[in-house]
C-alpha cells in the first residue's frame, strides 16, 4: 500500500508540474503572438507610408513629364503656325 500512495503522490507532483509547464508556455505563446503581432505592424507601416511616397513622386514626375511634352508639342504647332 504504501507504495502505491508513494507513486500516486509522485504521479499527482509529475501532474502538477505539468499543468504548471503547460500554462507556462500557454502564457509564453499568447505573449509572443502578440508581440509578433505588434513588431510585424509596426514594421508594415513604414514600408507603407514609403510607397506611398514614392508613388506620389512617381505621379508628380509623370505630371511634370506630361506638361513638359504638351509645353513642346504646343511651341511646335504655334511655330508652325506662324511659319
């Protein structure tokens, strides 16, 4: 008898500490997914707000590209015009 109250003791501290490791990582993973979470924002947010900028200077060179064609085309046609 006594060695079975002797390896149910055992057997109820292996259990314990089990559920201790268990809610141990349970805690460890929920914190690193939501650390993961905020690094990966915060790391999508500048590449965002970079391609936006960039694609505002792309628009503002095709503008200025587009005018300055038009400007050329139009001095063409009045001096053809005028000769």
């Amino acid at each position: 008898m006594e060695i079975q109250v002797s390896e149910s003791k055992k057997g109820s501290k292996i259990l314990k500490s089990f559920w201790f490791w268990a809610f141990l990582l349970g805690i460890l993973y929920l914190f690193e997914l939501y650390v993961l979470q905020i690094i990966v924002i915060l790391l999508i947010i500048p590449f965002i707000c970079l391609g936006f900028y960039y694609l505002g200077h792309l628009l503002f060179r095709i503008m200025a590209f587009i005018i300055v064609v038009s400007s050329v085309i139009c001095a063409i046609c009045i001096l053809g015009y005028l000769l």
